[in-house]
C-alpha cells in the first residue's frame, strides 16, 4: 500500500537485475552450508 498516494502496488518497478547473479550465488552458497551442517547432525546420532 503506498499510502501517500492511497494506491495498492502489487509489483514493484523492475530493476536492471545487476543484484540478481549475486543474489543466486549467495542462496546457492547458503544451500550449501544447510546441507553441510544436515550432514553434521546426521552423524551425531
């Protein structure tokens, strides 16, 4: 809700997606850790 206006935005403006190729690289790394401490609890049974 943009209330200066009083309008309702359901999408943002599209940005020039510069951010997106490190923002996956940093999903894809944080991917890795989860597996990697599952890994570790998995051999703490």
């Amino acid at each position: 809700m943009d209330q200066g206006s009083g309008v309702l935005v359901l999408r943002e403006p599209e940005c020039d997606g510069k951010d997106y190729p490190l923002a996956l690289s940093a999903i894809q790394s944080l991917g890795g850790i989860v597996d990697m401490l599952f890994q570790k609890t998995t051999k703490l049974k």
